[in-house]
C-alpha cells in the first residue's frame, strides 16, 4: 500500500467519495461536492462562452473591423436584450420574440440533422443492406430488413391489426422491446464502466493497493 503524495489526487478521491456517500443517504458531504459540481460548470461554460464566443465573434470582429462591417452583430445583441425583457411586465413581449426566435433558430438546425442522421441514414442503411458475403451477413440483412418492417408495422394504424397485420405488428413489438433492452443494456454497462474507473482510481491512484 502507497498512498499517493499528490494534492490534487486527494481532493479528487475526496469528491469521489463524497458522490458515493449518498449511496448511504443524502447528507451534506454529499450536498457540497453536489453543488461544487453545479458551480464549477457553470463557471466553466461562462468562461467558455465568453473566450470561445462572446469574445471570438462579437469584441474582437467589432474592435477590429469597426462597426459597419459587422452591423448585423447588433441583431443578436438586441436579441439578447430581449431575453432581459423578460423580469418586467411592460417588456416581456419583447421576451417572447427573443424566445420564438431561437426556437425557429433552433428546430431549422435540428430537424435537417435528425432527418439525416434518424431517418434518412438509417433507410439508406436498411436498403443498402449486404447480401454478397457469407451466410451470416446475408441472415444479418434478412433480420434488419424484416425487423425494421415490422416495427414500422406496429406503428401503422390506417389498418385494424388483425390477421397477418396483427402478426407482423406483434413481431415489431418484439423488435422494440428487443431494442429498448439494448440500449437499456449499453447504458448499465457505461455506468459499470464510469464505476470500475472510480473505483479503481481509488485502490490504485490514490490508495496504490493494486498496480
């Protein structure tokens, strides 16, 4: 057993611990590495945003360029401004356009990429599935085709599911149970993989029980 001389490993195991204690119960060990989490973060994505934004693409453009060449950086400005609208009764429809617009901002981000990365690659992997390898890859193309069928199946409600739409309908619940437990599966396995981590960073890092 060596114990680690490092300051820095000490109060990381410290903080660990505190976050394992409430394990126990809620206590204020607990509640202080808690709220030191919310504070460091906060404080971090604060100087963030202020060096890698704030600072990159409003100060330095406007103290550089003046302000003609950059006017349309006063729109987000009064945008801001808005959002302040929000803590007065007189000016809180000034909030609400600040809100309507980083919502349309945001959904006409948004929906192209899950489009793309959702739906649309997810059809393209399904019909360029392969059939020119072994038998593996070809009863692995047959049971992704069939699959994804039948669980667009299960959300088709035009037709009553009765007869073979019943059949094919109850197979795709199958098919979403089956990936609802996988993805379930991967996430117990990250958290056992984040503990493992933990935990060995307290026998090893700090406490130098194993090697």
């Amino acid at each position: 057993m060596s114990l680690s001389a490092d300051p820095y490993v000490w109060i990381a195991a410290f903080l660990t611990l505190a976050a394992f204690s409430f394990l126990y119960r809620d206590n204020p060990i607990f509640c202080f590495a808690e709220h030191l989490l919310v504070g460091l973060s906060a404080g971090y994505l604060l100087v963030t945003y202020w060096h890698n934004v704030f600072w990159l693409e409003f100060i330095r453009p406007l103290a550089r360029d003046g302000l003609g060449k950059h006017a349309h950086l006063w729109v987000v400005v009064v945008l801001c401004l808005f959002w302040a609208g929000k803590y007065a009764e007189r000016t809180r429809d000034f909030y609400r356009f600040a809100l309507a617009f980083w919502v349309a901002v945001d959904l006409g981000l948004a929906i192209p990429t899950t489009m793309d990365a959702e739906v649309l690659r997810q059809v393209a992997g399904t019909v360029g599935a392969a059939f020119d390898g072994g038998g593996v890859v070809i009863l692995g193309g047959v049971v992704m085709i069939l699959g994804t069928a039948a669980a667009l199946t299960y959300f088709f409600f035009s037709a009553a599911h009765e007869g073979p739409v019943g059949v094919v309908a109850k197979a795709g619940t199958y098919v979403l149970m089956i990936g609802f437990g996988a993805t379930f599966s991967y996430t117990i396995l990250s958290r056992i993989y984040l503990l493992v981590g933990r935990l060995l960073f307290l026998l090893r890092d700090w406490l130098g029980v194993v090697s």
